[in-house]
C-alpha cells in the first residue's frame, strides 16, 4: 500500500484508486447489486419523493478533496436508490417489463473498463466486429434474411431517425449538399405512420427538418392497426398534389396497446409507389425469436429498413437499440465525413467498415459486447422461452 493511501485511506492524488481497493470495492458493489436484485421486491415501486428532495440533501458544491468509496456507496444505498422508480420490480407494470440481466451487467462493466471509443475499426476492432457478429446472430434469430445489415445505436428513436434519413437520402435530391432551406424545386416531402406510431417519428421528421406537417399520419381500424387502404389513398392523393411521398413507418407493436400495422398490405403500397418503408419493430420484435411467435414480424423481410430494441425484451440493459436496413450505402451516403484525423491505413478493407461513418456520432460505446454476452448466456432457446414466459403471465387466466 503506498504512503499517501496509507493515511488518507484512498487513492494516491494523482492516481486512479488501487488496484487492491478497486476489487475490494468492486466485490462490495456487485454484492451490494445481487442484494438489491434479491430484495428489490420489498422496496415501494415508485420513488418516495418529492421533487428536489434528493436535490435539497445533496452538498450544493462539489467536494474539494475527494471522498471516500465508503461514503460514496452509503450515499448510493440510503439517497439515490430511494429516489429511484424500481423498473426491475416485480411490480413494475408501467411502460414496458425491463429487461436488465446479470450477463448484460458484466457487459456494462467490462464496456467501462475497456472504454473503447469505437469510431473507426482501427480504434476498437473487436467493438466493430463484434457487432457484426452479434446483430448476424440477432438476424437470424428473428428470421430476417441476410440482405439486411445491422448497426446499433442508443434508442429506437435514433434509430428511426437514421432509417428516415436513408430513406430521404434514396431520393437523389442533394439534401446532404444543398440542405432544405429556400428550395423552390423541392415539394413536400411526405413521410407516413399510423396515428398510433411513437412520438419518435414525428420527432425524427422535425429534427430533420422536413416540418411535421410532412408527417401525415393515417388512421388506424377498431383494432388499432394502420388502415392500409387509407394509406394508398393519402400516397395518391399526396402524389396528385405534387408532394413527394417517400417514407412509410410501420409499427408491430405499437407503444399504446402493441397492435401490429398490416406490414404486407402496407408493403404492397409502397412497391407500387416506390417508398421505403420502415418497421417500428422496437418493442415487439423480440418477440420473433419465439418460434410460435414469428408471426409478429410477418413481411418484414419486405422492409428497406427495421428497428429493434434488445433493451425493451431482451434482458439488455438500457441502451442498445438496433437498425437493420437493407442499403447501408444510403446511410453511409447520407452520413460519411472522413477528414484527415480520421483516415486509416485500413481504409477501403470492407472488415475496415466504420460504424461512424453510418450515422450521427463519430464516438460510440461498445455495446455489442453486452449483446453478445446475453445471446452467448441465455442462448436462442432459453432466450425465446423466456419471452414465452413474459407472454403466459401476461394472458388473463383462463377460468
Ligand atoms: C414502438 C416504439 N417505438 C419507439 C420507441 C422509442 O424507444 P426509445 O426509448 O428506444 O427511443 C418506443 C418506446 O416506447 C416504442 O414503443
């Protein structure tokens, strides 16, 4: 133990803590962690606080000299985890189940110990190879042929945000050059989704700048489901109108009551209208690697792209959501920017693909770790039996 340790009992000044105490503590916490899993069910679900009442127990500064990991994880035990809504509750009904697991937590740890900056395969080959492998796994777990490829990004609303981009950019309308602003050879430009999609659509229309009034959102039957035959009829509507239809949002799953929109009678319209169409699959389509459940993603495989989110059902920690699309050019299109701090010499190798060039963030995590982990834990069957047991419990019972 070196001196300063000795009498502050923590870290040397100019150093990281210690080896030793990072496992001490790192013991303490992955037990203080199995504790809370095995007692979660005693806490209260909702947090018991009011607003600003953690904020009015915290030092308004911060500490000058630091402080000790005891205090610190006193803190975690007796402030914050009371502040906290329990998601891994048994009786946690609201939203969607979570889905955090033990292997998706060792995930998370060793991504922070690594710490990989994975923007170009030089800077984290494993984190870009291994995504590879685990979205190829994925795929074909949920039965989508290969001509899709998969990237992962934060959240569901990311990756629809990427999707609409592709799908703009497949139009050929130097939107990436020339931008929106002022354009007299440029109609609106329509995207379309049902009126029960997620707000993230029309979030992903705004942030692009195309206006929500380029959302048009068409109305769903009594069960909830995109009326594809309303949709036909807006696209040639919008069409005699001289807009540009371009892009239609499916949902299997919907975020209010998990309806699924008719994805072929839907792709059956954008074939003849030449649309891209992407599936909102964020929530429900974990539910395809359940054999007896594949139905769910019926036609899918007619989608140009389709979201996914292993952190809604797949016991994966928050965040990791994923893109599958059948033109990664459009998204490299629509996103590639290599200034001279980013070449490598492994430039052009196709296993060089470099997941920044694919979307907004030049830094990314390494998630697939976590992903991989999961698969390789729980396995396809024991992944799909448990999606099988979340819907036996959700059924009402039979009398
Ligand atoms: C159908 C659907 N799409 C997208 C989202 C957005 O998910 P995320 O929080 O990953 O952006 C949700 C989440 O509620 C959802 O239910």
């Amino acid at each position: 133990m070196q001196q300063e340790e000795k009498e502050h009992g923590f870290a040397p000044p100019l150093g990281d803590m210690s080896a030793d105490d990072f496992r001490r503590y790192g013991r303490e916490v992955v037990d203080w962690i199995a504790d809370y899993f095995e007692t979660v069910e005693r806490r209260p679900v909702l947090a018991r606080v009011e607003p600003d009442e953690l904020i009015a127990k915290l030092p308004a500064s911060p500490p000058a000299a630091g402080e000790s990991m005891d205090a610190i994880l006193s803190d975690v035990g007796s402030l914050i985890a009371p502040a906290l809504t329990h998601w891994s509750h048994p009786s946690f009904f609201a939203y969607f189940a979570t889905s955090t697991s033990a292997p998706g937590i060792f995930g998370e740890m060793l991504c922070a110990a690594f710490d990989a900056k994975a923007l170009l395969w030089r800077t984290a080959p494993a984190a870009q190879e291994l995504e590879e492998v685990a979205l190829s796994w994925l795929r074909q777990m949920i039965g989508l042929p290969e001509t899709f490829s998969g990237i992962i990004y934060d959240t569901a609303s990311v990756s629809s945000l990427h999707a609409i981009t592709a799908a703009r950019e497949s139009l050929g309308l130097k939107i990436r050059e020339e931008g929106m602003a002022g354009r007299a050879d440029l109609p609106l430009l329509r995207v379309y989704c049902s009126e029960q999609a997620h707000s993230s659509i029309e979030k992903a229309v705004i942030t692009l700048g195309l206006g929500q009034r380029s959302l048009r959102k068409i109305p769903a039957d009594a069960e909830f489901r995109m009326d594809a035959e309303a949709l036909a009829r807006a696209v040639e509507e919008d069409e005699r109108d001289g807009a540009i239809p371009f892009c239609v949002v499916a949902t299997v799953g919907t975020t209010s009551t998990t309806s699924i929109d008719p994805v072929a009678a839907i792709a059956d319209v954008c074939e003849r209208h030449r649309l891209w169409l992407h599936v909102d699959a964020a929530y429900a389509g974990s539910a395809g690697i359940v054999p007896e459940f594949r139905y769910v993603l019926a036609a899918c495989e007619r989608a140009d792209t389709l979201t996914l989110n292993p952190h809604k059902w797949l016991l994966t920690p928050f965040d990791l959501s994923v893109l599958y699309c059948r033109r990664m050019d459009l998204l490299h299109r629509a996103f590639s920017l290599v200034p001279e701090y980013l070449r490598t010499l492994e430039a052009g190798w196709r296993q060089a693909r470099n997941h920044s060039e694919y979307g907004i963030q030049l830094g990314r995590r390494f998630r697939a770790l976590k992903l991989w982990m999961i698969i390789r834990y729980f396995g396809r069957e024991g992944l799909a039996a448990r999606i099988r047991e979340h819907c036996r419990l959700a059924r009402p019972p039979m009398n």
